[in-house]
C-alpha cells in the first residue's frame, strides 16, 4: 500500500476515518479544560492545544478502539486524557528546556512564565487523571496512570544524562521509552481494553504502540539535525538539541566512533557546555562523516518493522492497513 496520496499523508487519512471521533474528542477536550476561576488555564492550553497538532496519540486511541470493534463512547474520554497527559508533558517540557517555539508559534512559558506553564501543566495532569476514572476501568487507569509516571520519570533520568558522553545506547533507548514511546503504547493499549478483546489483542496493540513510539522519537531526534541529508523543514531550528547538550542516538554513536580529537570535541561542546561558533557545523560533519545519521534512520525503520509486525496479529480492517502506512511514514518524513 502506498504511503500517502498526492493530498493525504496517513495521518490524514487516518484523521478523515475518525473524524467524527475526533470532534468529539476536540469538544470533550475544550470543555475539560475549562476553569470558572483561573482564566488563564484556558488560555494558556488553547494556545497548546489549538496549535495545529496533528492529535496522532488520541488518534490512536480512537483507531485501536474502533478496530477493535467498539461501539461504545468512552473511547472519547480516553483519547482526551491521552491528549491532556501529552500537552501537559509539553508544557513542562518547554520550561525544563527554556524552549522559545514549538509548532512554529511562541512557546507558553514565552508568551506567559514559567509558573503559568508548569502550573496549568500540573492541572491538566488532574484532569486527565478525572478523565481516566470515568469509564470505571481499573486496568484502564493502571495502563495510563503508569504511563504518567513512566513519562516523568524518563524525563527526569533524560535530564540526569544529558551533558553525559559516556551515555550508552540502552540509557538513550530508556529515555525514549519513557518520555515518548511510553505513551504511544497506553494510548494504543487502551483501545483494545475498552473494547474487552483478549490479551494477544491487546499486547499486539501495546507492541505496535511502544514500535511506532520509538520510531517516532528516533526520527524526531534525527529530524532536529535536518535529517539524513540535512535538508528537511522544520518547525524548530536545526541543532536544538545540540545546544541543550542531549545525548541522542546519532551523537551517541558518533562518539563511540569517533578518535580522541573528536571525543574532546564532545567533552567541551557537549560535556562543558563550551561552544563556539561553527561547532554545530563541525558536530554535523561528524555525525556525517560517521555515518550515524544513516544508521539513526536504519535502527527507527528496524522499529517500524517491529510495530507493523503486530498489527498482523488484528483483525483485517482498513484501519489496520492506515496504521500501517502510519508506522511508515514517521521515517519515510525523514526523506
């Protein structure tokens, strides 16, 4: 199957299915975030959430749920919490980062402060806890509520690492795992409970998510160097992580390749915090020279392999075969 139309990407597609799904998550979304005594909340996630996201985690929920068969509605209220954790995580994210853009607009904590931000984080954290209670599954709640802790703490260990070149590929793939892929699995996880299908159902689910999340963060972390050849738009200045001295895949493996001129090229730019003007350029040609930035996409496609390996195990369904073309495309973006 190809990976998108002319017109539509598979998340698009994927979207046009669910569309009615969608508007129900988008109106539950607005309503929840409502606050009758602190205006700034809706405020501050309205300017988050309304920023032209492409919603793929509650997409997810919404998609694994209806494939599953489900006719219910407290799919919704899952996509929404699903979508309420992950905002959340942003805004805490763009403090911990002092980070000025995301999707091409001003960060929160730039347009208001820090406070704002991490305070209206900490309360969409509750309401997506209230979200979770409603559909009166205790396995429900146990899938996303450890996502929540495992989200935290593989941003707190990311921190702990970051300026750390002696940091090993395991470590980076725990940090992924948790900040990202962690949520992309309960997110697919869930659809499958709700709709009470049987455990190799719902781990085919869970195996399909944690593949497409980690894909999707080691093309993210690809995509922040413009990607294989270095030419991909962005919605975020090339080198970020770079200058925030995070120990990704392609640096990870360019100083274990590397000699003791280029390690102590790291130490000082990444290690110290020492950098000059034209590191970035160099730091690029490593990672060219090296050949990481290749062997980073060769190891997201080896995910993408794994997360479209237990969609076979689901029910025959166009659904399935988007969400196929969605695991795809998170590297095919790459090119």
């Amino acid at each position: 199957m190809s990976l998108d139309t002319p017109t539509q990407k598979p998340h698009d597609r994927l979207s046009a299915t669910l569309a009615d799904d969608l508007v129900a998550v988008n109106t539950l979304i607005r309503d929840r975030m409502a606050s009758r005594h602190a205006p700034r909340i809706p405020e501050v996630t309205a300017h988050l959430v309304e920023a032209g996201g492409k919603r793929i985690r509650p997409m997810l929920t919404l998609a694994c749920a209806r494939l599953c068969g489900y006719t219910g509605d407290d799919h919704v209220k899952l996509a929404a919490t699903v979508e309420f954790i992950h905002t959340a995580t942003l805004l805490h994210d763009d403090v911990v980062d002092e980070s000025e853009q995301r999707r091409g607009r001003p960060t929160a904590n730039l347009l208001w402060d820090n406070q704002s931000s991490v305070l209206v984080g900490d309360y969409l954290f509750a309401r997506a806890f209230q979200l979770m209670v409603e559909p009166g599954s205790l396995r429900v709640l146990d899938i996303l509520s450890n996502a929540a802790a495992t989200i935290a703490e593989g941003e707190v260990l990311q921190l702990t690492v970051a300026a750390n070149i002696d940091t090993p590929e395991d470590t980076y793939l725990q940090v992924i795992r948790g900040k990202t892929a962690a949520l992309f699995e309960a997110a697919c996880e869930v659809g499958g409970v709700i709709a009470e299908r049987d455990e190799k159902t719902v781990k085919a689910l869970a195996t399909y998510g944690d593949g497409l999340g980690v894909a999707f963060q080691m093309a993210d972390d690809l995509l922040d160097w413009g990607g294989v050849d270095g030419g991909a738009k962005l919605d975020k200045n090339i080198g970020d992580d770079f200058r925030e001295r995070k120990m990704t895949l392609p640096v990870i493996r360019a100083i274990a390749a590397g000699d003791a001129d280029e390690r102590a090229f790291w130490a000082r730019t990444i290690g110290k915090g020492d950098q000059q003007e034209g590191d970035l350029e160099r730091a690029l040609g490593l990672l060219q020279t090296h050949g990481t930035l290749a062997s980073t996409r060769d190891a997201a496609n080896a995910h993408v392999d794994q997360a479209k390996a237990a969609l076979t195990a689901l029910p025959d369904d166009p659904i399935r075969d988007m969400l196929s073309d969605l695991a795809d495309y998170v590297v095919a973006r790459l090119n």
